[in-house]
C-alpha cells in the first residue's frame, strides 16, 4: 500500500511539473511573440525571410497551444 502511495504521489509531483511547465513555455512564447513584433530577424534568424507575419504563426501558434493544453491539464487534474 505503502509503494501504490508513493507511485500515486510521484505521478501527481510530475503533472504539476508538466502544468508548471506548459504555462511557462506559453509565457516564453508570448515574450518572444512580442519581441518579434518589433524585432522579427532576431526571433526568426534561422529563416532567409523574416516578417511579422511569420513571428505571428510560429509563436502565436506555440503561445496559444500551450496555454490551451496548460488550461486543459489544469481542469482535469
């Protein structure tokens, strides 16, 4: 009983880790969103074109996914 407990209670320290996690990943991606706005070929200098629009889809994509699966652990857990 003693061991189910213990594995119960790694298992819910993990999912706090991964909530944690996932709000900090959408919180760095908001930052790196807006900083894009302004700075567009420093937050995509691995591209040969770099445009607001471009920052938008890939950080705006990663900021909103993130915070919605952030959301979705966050109820069910």
């Amino acid at each position: 009983m003693c061991k189910m407990a213990r594995n119960l209670f790694l298992l819910i320290l993990g999912m706090e880790f991964a909530v944690k996690l996932l709000l900090y990943v959408s919180i760095t991606a908001s930052v790196f969103l807006i900083l894009g706005l302004f700075f567009p070929w420093a937050m995509l200098w691995w591209e040969d074109v770099q445009n607001r629009r471009k920052v938008f889809k890939l950080y705006g994509s990663i900021a909103v996914g993130s915070y919605l699966l952030y959301w979705t652990t966050k109820f069910f857990l």
